[in-house]
C-alpha cells in the first residue's frame, strides 16, 4: 500500500480567513513545516505548522513570540495549527529563523507549565 504525504505541491489549501492558496512548496524542520504557497491574486503565502500543536478554535493575536496563532485547512478538510508572522515583523524568513523561535515558543509554554524544556528535549 502506498500512502500519500497530507500535503503536496499544487495542493489547495484555505487559510483561517477561508481564503483558497496552491501550495508551492513545503519545508521540513525541527519544529515543523514551512509551507509556502501563492493566493488567488497572485500574492505570496507563507505559514509555519508547529509539530503536535492541536489547532485553535479562534484566532489568537499576538500568541506568545509570534504576531498570531491560527490554522489552515487541508485537502480532505483537517485543520492544521499555524503560526505566523506578519509582513511586518522583522524577523528573518529562513527556516532556521522559524525553528529558533519555535524554539523559543515551547520553552516559554512549558516553563509556563512547569515542565522545563520537554518538547524541545524530545526533538
């Protein structure tokens, strides 16, 4: 049985805005998935999928490090949790720069919640 990847190049997805993006490209790091991808009127999408992170019910703004937490919608209707980054936000936009601030998010989470640097321990 051959299984296919929950996401692929030329794939539509929808933002939490519902607006429909073609997925361009998809980066594996520590932390998660960079995907990267183009809206209807040609705009560029980028978003960040943190590795076990349940998606929200609603948009969060700021969350943590980040300028918001929120989700997209697969193909076949799962919601993934994202992070983002405003166009604004001077951070670099390279993968390492989205793994070092993951990072930085589950250490503060589980400081917050008692359990030392666990996630980052495990990956």
């Amino acid at each position: 049985m051959t299984t296919r990847p929950f996401l692929n190049v030329g794939d539509e997805i929808t933002n939490w805005e519902d607006y429909p993006v073609v997925v361009t490209g998809v980066e594996v790091v520590h932390y998660g998935l960079l995907i990267h991808g183009v809206f209807d009127d040609e705009a560029s999408y980028r978003s960040f999928a943190p590795f076990e992170m349940p998606a929200p019910d609603r948009q969060v703004v700021p969350w943590y490090n980040w300028d918001g937490k929120n989700w997209l919608v697969l193909p076949g209707g799962r919601k993934l949790a994202l992070v983002c980054l405003r166009r604004s936000n001077p951070m670099p936009r390279t993968i390492e720069a989205y793994d070092a601030q993951m990072e930085k998010t589950w250490e503060i989470i589980n400081k917050e919640q008692g359990r030392g640097n666990s996630y980052a321990a495990r990956h």
